[in-house]
C-alpha cells in the first residue's frame, strides 16, 4: 500500500511546526504510523548542511545559487533515505517544508531564474511529490511580531534565512500565493493568524480528506 506525503510551508512565524507536532499526535492516536521529517534537514547529512545553511557564522558570503544547491542536496538526501522508504512501507509522512519552500525562497526571495531552479527541484526530487501541501498563511505584521517574540523568549540560535529584509519576505509570501493558485487541488490555504486550536481544526478537516477510509475523527 502506498503511504501519503504531507507537507507544510509558509513563511516565518507561520506555526508549521506546533501544527506539524499537533498533526502527527493526532495521526498516533488514530493508530496510524506517521514518520515526521523536516527541511533542511532529517537526515545526518541533511542536518549537517542545515547548520551551514542556516546557523554557521562562516555563511555571510553564501551566494542565492550556493543556497539553492545546497537545499536541493539535503532534499536528495532525505528524499532517498527516508522518504520513499516511508511510503513505499505504506506511511504517512510528514515534512514541515518540502520543495515549495525553495520555489518561494530561492526563486521569489531570492529571485533566481525559476526555471532553473525548477530543473534543480526536479533533480533532487524525481517523481516524489506531496499528496497533500498545508499552505499556512498569516499577515507580514503577525509573522514579524511571532519571530521577533520567538527571537527574545528563546535561547538565541543566529538563523541566516531570518536576517533577510521586509522586501525579501514580502516576495516570498507573493511566491506562496502564486504556488498555491497554480496548484489548488494540492496546496490547501491555511488562515494560520487565530488561536493554535482553529487552525489545528482547519488542518484536520484538510488532511481527513485523504486518509484511508475510517480512520477520520474530529
């Protein structure tokens, strides 16, 4: 039997990953194996180029085309180590950021040539495409209130993606929306701007769409 490919995106201070965590207890509940990933990341590679993506203070001078690649390798990585086993072994997987993060970061924020970027998407991950996109949105003022309080609540971790301009995540938040009416039927919408409790119920209501037959639940 063939599992089923989850993802969530959205762009910073969004919730993706208390919802992530909310979804996979809600599919241990129902008995389901669920196996929870992340980008960049989830593999002992992945997290290596994580840290030099993200966290490393030798990275000021990374270039748009070296992020790109290096994106795509952890997404090689995790894909063939992880994922594809997964689902082959019937799972449900879980991933908070999949292939659209790069299209709206490294093509929209970045502004690199989307068709290249979409051919090194394709290369990294062949025909293993999400079932389902969780799109959570929430305004650029919300998002930027959320990471600045994430930024002084938590032990500091320098996150280079982080320290780009207002412009910067208003292109990426305009790429989302274009990935999401380009894809409807995959990408769902998420108002992620209440209450941790109504967008988990939002999500629900999205992701028992494709789950198995009786295995639904409020």
């Amino acid at each position: 039997m063939k599992g089923l490919f989850i993802t969530f995106e959205g762009s910073e201070g969004s919730g993706k990953s208390t919802q992530v965590s909310l979804l996979a207890g809600r599919l241990y509940g129902l008995c389901l194996t669920a196996r929870v990933l992340r980008e960049p990341g989830g593999t002992p590679i992945g997290e290596e180029i994580r840290h030099t993506l993200k966290h490393s203070h030798a990275n000021a001078a990374m270039t748009a085309e070296a992020e790109l690649l290096l994106m795509n390798a952890s997404r090689a990585q995790l894909v063939r180590e992880f994922i594809r086993p997964a689902l082959a072994k019937g799972e449900i997987v879980v991933c908070d950021r999949f292939y659209d993060s790069t299209t709206a970061y490294q093509g929209y924020g970045r502004e690199l040539h989307l068709p290249t970027v979409k051919t090194v998407i394709d290369l990294a991950v062949g025909d293993t495409r999400p079932d389902l996109t969780l799109l959570l949105v929430v305004p650029a003022q919300i998002s930027e209130e959320r990471l600045r309080s994430r930024q002084s609540t938590l032990p500091f971790i320098r996150d280079r993606i982080e320290e780009a301009d207002h412009e910067f995540f208003e292109r990426v938040a305009q790429g989302y929306e274009k990935i999401a009416a380009a894809e409807p039927q995959r990408v769902r919408k998420v108002d992620a701007a209440g209450d941790v409790e109504t967008v988990r119920r939002e999500i629900w209501r999205e992701v028992e769409k494709i789950l198995p037959p009786g295995r639904v639940g409020a």
